[in-house]
C-alpha cells in the first residue's frame, strides 16, 4: 500500500491517505476523544457524467440522464435483503445521495463499526438487478420525479440551471426526466455500474473512532481488484453566455421565490477552490447578511431573513448564486446586479472582507470538530484533487486584493432569473 500523511501545522491536525492495491483510495482521519464514527463510500459519478469512454471503448458512450441516481437507488438491494435492513441490526445511520458529481453511500455508528464497515463495502461492491426490480424502481423513482416537479424549491433552482446552461449536463434534474429513465435497463446499470464503480474511480473516507488497522484488515479482506479501465468523461461544448435571461413558472406558493445566478466558466484543482473560497466571501461582503445591502434590501421590504447567497460549482460548472423570497424579484436582481457593480467600482469595504474572511475561517474549524463534516469534507478535497487542509489554508492566506481582482472578473451581466410566482 502507498500511503501519504497529509499535515497540517496551523491546526495541528492530520489525516492519511492510502493506496490499496485493489486500486481503492482510502482517506482515514482519526478523531481522539469521540465516540461515534462516520463513513463514506463514494464513486466519482453524478448526474452530469452521461458521455464517456474507458480504454475497452472504441467511442464515447452517452447514456439517458438520470442513470447515476437510479444506480444509487437499485444498489442497496440484494437477492437476500436490503442493505438498510442490515444496517438497522448493528443500530448504525444509513443513506446514500447522488449529487451532480458523485454518489456516495454512507454510515455513522457509535458501535460496531467493523460490522458496519463490512455491511458497506459488501454491498457497494455487489450489484443485484433484475428485469423486474429495474421495472419496479421505475415506477418508484417516476413518482418522485413528478413530486419535484411540483415542489417551487427545486423548480426554481432547476430552472435557473436551464437559464444559465445551453448544454451542460448540469441543466438536468439529478434524477433525470420520466422519459428518459424509461430508457434505463438492466443491461445499462450494469454497464454504467462496471465503468464508474471500478475502485480506481472510488474513495473510501472515514473520521471518527475506529481503529486504523482493523479497518484496513477489513478493506484488504474484502475490497475487489480491478483494473484500471481509463475513464474519462466528457461534457459537451458550452457556451462563456448565459442561455435566457429569465424564466417564470407558476406554482401554489404563498410569496413569488427567486434563484438568480452568474455564469463563470468552470475551474478545476487548486485554482477551482480558490476561486470557490474567494467568491463565496466576495458574496457574503456585498450582498450578505452583514453588508449595506442587505439593510438595504431588508428595510425596503424586498427581501426577508430566507435570502441567501453562495457558489454552485463542481465538474464542469462554476456559478455565483443568490435565492429568496420577494414581491419584486425583478427589482432584487436589479438591486443585486448594481450592488456587484458598485463594487468593483471601488466601493469593496476592506473591513466587511476581513469580517468574513475570519468568519468563514472559524466556520471552517468548526467544522473538523464533527466526523460527519471532516469525512465528507475529504472526499469532496480528494474528487477535487485537494487535501483538507487547503480550504483552511487558502482562507486563512486570501488577501483584499485577490478578492478585488477576482471581483473584477465577475460579469454582473451575464447573469439570469428564475422566478417561481404563486398560482
């Protein structure tokens, strides 16, 4: 096995990171003084990974969207029993979620955690589908389509995804559409499953209490070599322009809800979670819950205390967003498009960066005293080609002026709105 310590001396904390010969990535990061323990078992496959190829491909390959998610949902399930029911013996949390670009299966336990390790890696590696369960998980994963389509949450987020996207992947619903998961077979799942649940493509993460040793017992006991197929995949050309401006929709709602978005093209690496950290602060100074303009925005009655702002970025898409609830949304994004540029006109405070540059630095240490936090936070580094640490780091080291010069990359006009109003 190759294993590295990643160190870190500001914090004074440190986690391993192992090659398996199997091809595995394990990330272990014990945690003294806890009493529970968190892990993730997750493959570098989302919803936007639809077009690929591995080296026994003599093309790229696109499959219907939402196969990623109907993957999750099929493999907790076995010939015998489903991995919940398994998981509810040992008294262990279990779930599984499928984002745009991973899937992960997850525990957390505050006892027999070798018994629910194997419970994981057992089953992640064990596919079971038949004709009839693919038919069955059909139906079941159709109806929770059509309940999304109806909730003004996610329709307002997915259709600003639309606005923003021509063709990026990204602009589907995680789940896929009703018509395209009646394209899904079993003979898909097992191919999508053979391609992105090749270990080579997986990272185990754990954090909490357990013992180092015992788990790679387990790990060299269980996991299943394979080789190394050369994934890659691929997105379709996309566009530095937003695709529409705006896009409404009606939905029983109480108060017209809004998502507004501006478009960057994507980062990866260490740039992508530079420029991560820099616009969520750059976010937070202009137009969050400390700044001039949320007293603004708030006194005038165009927003209430639900506003919020952020980054959506990840395989493929970077994008500053901002969400609420507002009578006018129109006016908010008037008022939000002025604010940034005012900004970079020069009206940047120097003092509100630093509030919450040391804000989201104190909210990042917090955040490694939680294992559920700290393991997911290593798998997210590790897919993103990052340690842990260098969120801290970068926090810590980002100066006023790289934020200026990120904020004068930010086109305020190329942006768009989706707004959901009531019925």
């Amino acid at each position: 096995m190759q294993k590295s310590v990643i160190k870190n001396e500001r914090v004074r904390e440190e986690y391993q990171i192992i090659k398996h010969p199997s091809g595995l990535t394990i990330c272990l990061y014990p945690m003294k003084g806890y009493s529970s323990a968190y892990a993730l078992f997750a493959t570098k496959y989302g919803s936007v990974d639809v077009t690929f190829k591995t080296n026994e491909d003599s093309d790229y390959v696109t499959v219907p969207e939402g196969i990623a998610h109907y993957l999750e949902h099929k493999l907790f399930e076995n010939d015998d029993c489903d991995a919940f029911q398994l998981f509810a013996k040992t008294g262990a949390n279990a779930n599984a979620f499928t984002s745009f670009d991973k899937t992960a299966y997850l525990f957390s336990c505050s006892q027999k955690f070798e018994e629910n390790l194997e419970i994981l890696l057992n089953f992640v590696q064990e596919p079971y589908f038949t004709d009839e369960s693919v038919e069955k998980e059909r139906g079941i994963i159709a109806q929770e389509i059509k309940m999304y389509e109806d909730d003004p949450g996610y329709r307002v987020f997915f259709n600003g995804l639309q606005a923003l996207y021509h063709s990026n992947p990204v602009r589907i619903d995680i789940g896929g559409t009703v018509e395209s998961i009646a394209k899904i077979d079993k003979e898909l799942l097992y191919r999508c499953y053979k391609t992105f649940y090749n270990l080579n493509n997986m990272v185990l993460s754990i954090a909490g209490n357990f013992d180092i040793d015992k788990t790679l017992e387990i790990c060299g006991r269980l996991l299943k070599p394979v080789p190394d197929l050369g994934l890659e995949a691929v997105f379709p050309e996309e566009s530095a322009e937003i695709k529409t401006a705006e896009i409404v929709q009606k939905l029983p709602c109480s108060q017209p809800i809004f998502n507004i978005f501006f478009k960057f093209s994507a980062f990866s690496g260490r740039e992508g979670l530079e420029k991560y950290i820099a616009y969520n602060i750059i976010a937070e100074t202009v137009l969050g819950k400390t700044s001039a303009f949320y007293d603004k925005m708030t006194n005038g009655g165009l927003i209430n205390n639900n506003f919020s702002v952020g980054v959506l970025d990840g395989r493929g898409f970077f994008a500053l967003s901002a969400d609420g609830e507002s009578d006018d949304p129109r006016k908010v994004f008037a008022e939000i498009k002025a604010a940034f540029k005012t900004a970079k006109q020069g009206n940047f405070s120097k003092r509100e960066f630093e509030n919450v540059r040391k804000k989201t630095y104190g909210e990042l240490m917090s955040m490694l005293g939680s294992v559920s936090s700290t393991a997911t936070s290593v798998m997210d580094a590790y897919f993103h080609g990052n340690n842990l640490f260098d969120t801290i780091e970068i926090t810590a080291d980002i100066t006023y002026e790289d934020a200026v010069k990120a904020l004068s990359e930010l086109n305020e006009e190329n942006a768009c709105i989706s707004i959901i109003e009531p019925v």
